[in-house]
C-alpha cells in the first residue's frame, strides 16, 4: 500500500537553501563585528527562527529583537533565493511523480511562512504541494512533532500512515515523535551517521513508498 501523505522538510531537503541562509546571516552579523562561525551553524541547523534568533542574540548582545532582526535578515535572504537559489532535482522529482500517482505531498517546514513561500516560489514549486506548514504557524518547531502532526491534519491523514523526508537530526526527531515513518538523505557526507537508521542512499518515489513496508 503507498503512503496515505508523504511529507517533505524544504531547505536542505527540496532546495540547497541552508549556505544562502548563512551567507545572510553572516553579512547581518557582520554589521555588529561578528564572524559567523561553523558552530553557530551547526547549533541551529534545522531550528525555527524563535530558536536560531535566540542563539545569535545571545553572542551578539547588539542584535535587534526577533522582527527587527527579521527585517535584516529576510531581505537579504529574500534576494538570493531569487537570484541563486538551487532545488534538489532527487527530491524535487520525487514530489512530483508521487504527486503524479495521487499521493497527497506537503511540506512542514520550520520557516516562518514568509520564507517558506519565497523558497517556494524561487524554486517553482508553489503549486507543487498539496498542503504546507511553516514554523510560525505552529506552537513548537523540530524537534517538536508539532509540524507533522500539523500537516496530517491538515491533510486529513493518519500521522503513522505518513511517510516524512528530511535532512537533519532535529526533523528526523520531529518526524518520529509524530509516529511516522522516515526517510533522510543526506546532503553532507559528515551527517550520514547523524540521520542512521533513517538514511537512503537514494531518493527516489520507489524508495519512499517502500519506507513503510521496513
């Protein structure tokens, strides 16, 4: 039997928004003396907006609170997904054959709903899905359920009927603490033995749909 959903993370799963996001952060950060590091990146990787402004309002006291700091983030953020923005063609294709064989695709994204519909739309993919969710719509991001269980309902589908595909350990954790079944890629070598027992050498529809018969 397919899946009832298939649930897709989007920056770092549909689209290589993640280095034009830090490429952002560190030209913001750069206005107050700050050099962004490889250890702010890893903290917040795959964390919604509340938790990565909490991180970089704490090394940097001079920060703007979150929707100042909003503002000078997302407009350069907003330029280079228009301009540089790069889909994952696996994942990409994935969606749009299952969405092909009737099998109802979302995204759950921790990303507040303003980015996540302009990487949506950078990348042509705004008519793509049949439901999303982003990060300030719920009341907890990943590794919080909140996301999946979020776009099940929307979706009017079983969480444990799901399949969900990410690309980091806190979606990972987000997925199975929604009770559903998980595939990972791995976009970094380095994060292979993070996202195991989870990871797939391959994304493809076939290997999705297969997911729940583990």
């Amino acid at each position: 039997m397919p899946p009832a959903a298939v649930i897709f993370d989007c920056d770092g799963t549909l689209v290589d928004s993640e280095p034009l996001a830090w490429r952002a952060w560190r030209d913001l950060l750069a206005g107050y003396g700050y050099e962004l590091l490889p250890e702010d990146i890893e903290l917040t990787r795959g964390r919604g907006w509340p938790e990565i402004h909490r991180h970089f309002a704490g090394v940097v006291p001079e920060l703007p609170e979150s929707a100042g700091a909003w503002e000078g983030f997302s407009g350069r953020l907003f330029a280079l997904l228009e301009a540089e923005l790069t889909p994952f063609d696996d994942a990409i294709g994935t969606a749009r054959e299952l969405h092909e064989q009737g099998v109802p695709v979302a995204v759950a994204s921790s990303s507040p709903r303003a980015r996540l519909d302009a990487t949506l739309r950078a990348a042509g993919l705004d008519e793509l899905f049949d439901v999303t969710v982003a990060g300030d719509e719920v009341e907890h991001g990943k590794p919080a359920p909140d996301l999946f269980l979020a776009a099940a309902e929307r979706l009017g589908v079983a969480p444990g009927d799901c399949v969900a595909v990410e690309d980091s350990p806190p979606g990972v954790a987000a997925a199975v603490a929604a009770g559903m079944t998980v595939v990972a890629v791995a976009r970094k070598p380095e994060h292979r033995a993070d996202l195991e027992p989870h990871l797939v050498d391959e994304l493809t529809a076939t290997v999705v749909e297969a997911a729940l018969a583990r």
